[in-house]
DNA sequence: AGAGTTTATTGATTTAGATCAAGCATTTGT
DNA sequence: ACAAATGCTTGATCTAAATCAATAAACTCT
C-alpha cells in the first residue's frame, strides 16, 4: 500500500518459518528487516491440549498470543459464575489486545482443541515499534481492525433474528478459514453447540434445531462438529436477512 | 503510575486550556512538554448544530475528534437503509477510532444537539507519538479500552433482559457523566427513544414502558429528555440482573 | 399562534425464541 | 468394555418482547 519497501505475505511467511506472524501484518508495509526484528522476539509454537487455560481474567498481561493450529475461546465470566463467550479465535488470529490497558486480562483464554500459539511479549513489540515507525503503524491499525469488528457484532446481536445469526455465524467461519488456506465450505467446529449459542445470544435448543433445519433444507451437511457449507450463496442471503423473500427487522431511517 | 514525570489530569486539564485532551491522558503519563507539543496540534472547539454529520460511512479518515461539550451518536446503515447505532459519545469521550484501519471511516457520526468539538489530526498524532514513547503508550492504552468495551456491551446484548438493559443504559450514562464532572443522577438525554431502543437491540415501545413503569416505581424521574435517577442502587441491581428478587438467566458453567 | 410533522406513550395481540422435559448419542474414565 | 457423565437433539409449553394500532404530547415552520 503506502511505503516503498512494501513486501508480501508470502515472504513474510518464509521469514517467518511459517510463524502466523502474518497476524501482525495486515496488508504488510514493513520492511524485511522489521520483519527479522519482529521474528526474533516471537516465542514459537507453544503446545496446548483442549481446555488449556492461556489466561484468566484479571491476570496480569505479558504476551499478545497468536494462534498457529487449532482455536481458542474467549469469555467473561460474571458474578454468578456464568459465561459469556466473547469471540473464538482461529489460526492467524491475535488473543490479548484489549488487556494493554489495565496491563490485565479482561477475559478468559481457553483452548478449545489442541492448539499450538505462538506468543509475543509485549513490551519488546512496543519497544520494537518504538524503533519501527511502520509496526507502530501496524499496531495501531490492527486495534483499530479490533475496535471495527464491533460493528458486526452489534449488528447480529441488535437486530437479527435466530436463523440470521446462526447463518451470519456460518458465514464468518467460512471466510476466516478460507483467508487462511483453509476450506471454506467443510471445517470442523471445535466450540460446542453450548457455546456457540451463548455467542449468539441464543438457547441451545434453538442452535440445535437450526441447524437441524439447515440440514434438511439442504444448506449443510451437520455431522456432530464436522461442518459441510453446501449452499454459501443462500446461506449469505440468511445471514443478510433476506429472509424468505425479502423479510427484515423493523426499519429506522433517521 | 509507570514513568517519573507523572503529571495529574488537573495540571493537564489547565494546560490545554480546557480543551478535552483528557480523553488521550487516561491515568496520566505524559509529560508536560509532551502535552505542550500534543496541544499544538489540536483544532479546537468546532461548533455543530443538531443533526450536523461529523462524517459518514466511507468517508476519509483524517482526524480523531473529541466532544468537548454536547453529545454525538455514531451509526451504521445496513443495505435496506435501516440504522444500527454504534453508540452515544458525551463530553471528553473519543470518535474515530474504528477508523485507523483502512483511514476510512466504519461507521457514520451526527451530531444529536448543539456540540463543541476538537480535533486532532492523526497523521501528525501519528508522528508525535512516534517521538514520544508516552504517548505511544497512551495511544495502545486507548484503543485497548475502546476493545475492552466490547465485553460489556456483548453482556447486554447477549444476556440481559429489557429491565436490565434500560437501567444498565441510564447507569451507564450516569457514570460517564459523573466521571466529567456533571450530575450522576439528573441529566438530559440528548437521544431520541427510537437512538435509546435501537441501541438497546429493543423495540422503541418497550423502551417507553420501561421508562414509565420505572417512573412508577419511583426509580426514576423522567419528564420527556431530563431525566433524574432517584434510586441509584436499586438501578444498579436491576442492570445487573438482580431482579426482584434474584432473578438471573440462564446459568452456564463450563 | 396554529397547522403539520415528528416523537412518545399506552393498550391489544401475536410471535420468536426461551424454558421445561425427555430421550439419544458420544465421549470419558476406570 | 462398561458405567457415568456430558453434550446434542426433539417435542410441548410458556413468556418476554415485538408488532400492530391508536392517541397524545412536543417540537417546527410559516
């Protein structure tokens, strides 16, 4: 994009010996220096077996962590002790932004599957970025990326209904795997139904029966927690509420 | 906090003239030249009418803004023209941090009354923090907390009745008002019950119940746009869940 | 100041999805 | 390999909140 010394993911990628440090590299202006800099702060390829704690709430925070293979779930837990899913999280995807702050974790990590991360202390990343104007670019853009995400969220939890939210959630995974090299129409959902329907806001019950009918309308093919997409196009349509034909939440023009 | 040139919100509240700047100093860190060189490159005091666009969807990002007084809504319009609010920015609170991103702007921003505003222009913010590790530090800090907020708003949607969310919204409010120095418990509501509902994921006639079964029941006193919280605690139960008595959804233990 | 428009309240009815209840399937542990 | 526990599905019922409908109050504009 801006700077002169633009190089792609794909050698990033080699740089980094297959480290998802392409996580940190949006579209990627740093420089292959940077880039060797950055790798050498990167803790590699730390292994977790399913329900692995990365952190708790109100631990202190030392290292953004990025996942290499496998998934991870965050969640906040309230008073009464129970949860609520804040986001999973996929190879490539980062795990710790919002607890620069305080200098403390506001929610819970858990490996939902063996998982391997590798992970980043952060006072060598701001230090380095101190140095880097174009990481300290990076940086910024990738909170900012965080803080943009929200929109989507309230958008699904705001206004649609049910079978919306289920579809939009579908949709996502499949765009998330595929930006990763990954199928974008057969993956395996690690999370349970449980929490799946507590990301959306929704009973359990009524994830089961959606997928269910999902299922017998020919859009997936559900095998327990192997996915198979079978009709994006129509999934997308759900996911954007047009619903049978053309149905929508109530309207509000300003 | 960290450094040895701590310096208090007040001295910096003077230092910039009464200009909202606060907003980048949470726990305060900067020292003073560093204030000196962050107020010389702030815009001040805009003036906007009710209904004046800050900026909409799309538009080029050139300049993080800061209410100084009044009040801004951000918002997102979906295809069939229906509006998401984002939410509702008070005096001394940040816009336009979604936007670093891709230096265009996720979502729209309108002024809901008669609003003063400053304005910092990010490029030069950019520069300056790259010379000044405090405010590099401070800018991380920021947008962390702006990721943080996630957390709670994801609460609200996902698992709080409409009680609940009506007293969370007017705690909420309250807080943030306390927090700049005004009332906590008696202010004006700047939105209109359509931007409250909308907000809120409810329908604008169960936020209007709401607010009249709480006038009811002497918790509040709402005459049209002001409104006077007159039971604070109880308030604070409700939004958090403790209904009449005890009342909670749906637990979920891992 | 009064017609017209927008915004808010209140009531009646409907409905999407939660809750309750029960039965299967799958994993876990010994 | 078997029992126990956990997770998933399906059906019946209930309820919180949406929707529909109508009125009333508050701004806007000339």
């Amino acid at each position: 994009m801006a700077g002169q010394n633009v190089i792609s993911l794909e050698t990033i990628k080699v740089a980094c010996q297959n480290c998802s440090l392409s996580a940190l590299c949006l579209p990627m202006t740093l420089t292959p220096e940077d880039v060797t800099r950055l790798d050498n702060i990167i803790e590699r390829n730390r292994p977790l077996h399913r329900g692995d704690y990365l952190h708790s709430e109100g631990d202190p925070f030392e290292r953004l962590r990025v996942v290499t293979t496998g998934s991870i779930k965050t969640y906040s837990t309230s008073d009464d002790g129970s949860e609520r899913i804040l986001g999973f999280h996929l190879p490539g995807e980062l795990i710790g932004l919002e607890a620069i702050e305080n200098s403390r974790h506001r929610c819970s990590a858990k490996a939902l599957e063996t998982t391997l991360i590798c992970e980043i202390p952060f006072d060598a990343l701001e230090q380095l970025s101190h140095e880097t104007p174009s990481l300290q670019h990076q940086l910024y853009r990738l909170l900012s990326r965080e803080i943009g995400h929200e929109t989507e969220i309230l958008m699904l939890l705001g206004k649609k209904g049910a079978d919306e939210r289920v579809a939009t959630f579908l949709m996502s995974l499949s765009e998330r795997f595929k930006g990763r090299g990954f199928s974008a129409s057969d993956f395996y959902l690690s999370m349970s139904r449980f929490d799946i329907s507590n990301y959306l806001g929704l009973a359990v019950e009524t994830v089961s029966r959606i997928f269910t009918r999902f299922q017998d309308e020919g859009l997936i093919n559900a095998k327990r927690k192997h996915v198979q997409l079978l009709n994006l196009a129509r999934l997308q349509e759900i996911a954007d509420g047009n619903h049978h034909k053309g149905r929508s939440q109530r309207g509000y023009h300003s």
